[in-house]
C-alpha cells in the first residue's frame, strides 16, 4: 500500500496549528544541504533542536567539514521557530558493526537500511529521554533514499521508545529541488556521496565507467 507521507505531515500540523500548540521536534540532519529546506519548512510549525549523528561518514575530515557546514547554516539561517543542534558522538564503530555482512550489498539495499536504523535508533532514544513530542529525519529528501523504508523503520522505533514518529517525505512539494536553491543561496558544501566508505566506492568505480565509457570514439563507416 502506498502511503502518502506528505499527507499525514500535513494532517498533524493542521492539528496542532488549529489547536495553538508548537510542539518539539528532534530532527535528525544528515548534512547542511538536506537540513535546509527541511528546517526553512518544518521552523513554521515546530520548535526544532537538530541531532546530528552519522557514525556512517567514514572520514574525520569530511565528518568535520559536514558538521560545520550545518552550524553554519544554522546560524545564518532565519527561522519562525527556535532552532538548536546537538552534536551527537562520532562513533564509525558502530556504523561498521550494524551493516557487517553487508559491505558487499549496493547501495539502495539492506545495508542501508540497517544504517536508517542505526540513525534513527538514535534519535528516538534522544527523543524519548529528552521528552520531545516527535522525532523525525532529514534524509526522505533525498532520491537516492528509500522514504517507505523511512518511515516504517521510525514508526517502530516511535513505538518501541514511546515516543511519536514524524511522517515525512521531504523530496515531496520540490523539496529536494528548493534545498539545491538554498544550497546556493548559503554557499553550502554538497557532498555527491552519502558518507560511508561503501557509497563512496560505488561513486568512484561510477565515476570511472563513464569516463571509460565517454572515452571510447565511434568509429567511422
């Protein structure tokens, strides 16, 4: 069954705006770009506080160049509502302990489904323990991520932690087209991997095929 996210997104917020309510919500980022949009959106309805945990981004300098980029922008951005950031332990550790035996899988794939997990996981605990009304994830933005698997994995955790999860498919409206716009816009640092070393491999052995491919004349009749 298709589930339309957005929808559900929208029937909470009409809700809690019709009864003069501005609930929390943690948010979990997973790098600037994605978080602007976002944040441009869910700041009109929510008082935000940011989680950032990604143990998946396999270099210490890209971990760091991301998680400036999003103080960054949070700084500079204006927001309707408060919005705070935490930033959460870096731990890759943990990343390459939840997809074991699954480092050979695309991209796409289970071993990313596990890392949602590891994620959200995360944000539920923090949500839960810190008494936020919902907890949700900046990366339904993106194409390249499974939005279902999203927000099935977030519906258990919410379930799980006693804590309720936020619908959410944020490449929905233009979303994903509006936060290339503000990425512009702020200057931000866009990264054409999701950050682990798998992904990256993935674009690199990609990268290469085409070179290869483009390389190779037509010859002539």
């Amino acid at each position: 069954m298709n589930i339309n996210y957005q929808k559900e997104l929208d029937g909470i917020i009409e809700e809690n705006t019709l009864k003069g309510r501005i609930p929390t919500l943690l948010l979990h980022a997973c790098c600037a770009p994605c978080s602007s949009y976002c944040l441009e959106y869910l700041s009109k309805y929510f008082k935000i506080t940011v989680l950032y945990y990604n143990p998946n981004i396999s270099a210490k300098d890209e971990y760091d160049r991301r998680v400036e980029e999003l103080r960054r922008l949070t700084g500079e951005m204006p927001f309707e509502n408060p919005v705070e950031v935490i930033y959460d332990r870096y731990e890759p550790s943990e990343f390459y302990e939840a997809v074991k035996g699954l480092e050979h899988v695309h991209e796409g794939g289970e071993r990313c489904f596990k890392c949602y997990e590891l994620r959200l996981r995360e944000a539920a605990e923090v949500a839960s323990r810190m008494g936020f009304d919902y907890f949700t994830t900046t990366l339904t933005i993106s194409p390249l991520k499974n939005s279902a698997k999203l927000n099935e994995i977030g519906q258990m955790l919410g379930e799980e932690y006693h804590v309720t999860h936020l619908p959410s498919d944020f490449k929905k409206r233009d979303g994903y087209k509006r936060s290339t716009v503000l990425s512009k816009e702020y200057g931000l640092y866009r990264q054409d991997y999701c950050g682990c070393v798998f992904s990256k491999e993935e674009r690199r052995l990609d990268k290469l095929a085409k070179e290869a491919e483009a390389s190779v004349q037509p010859s002539e009749a």
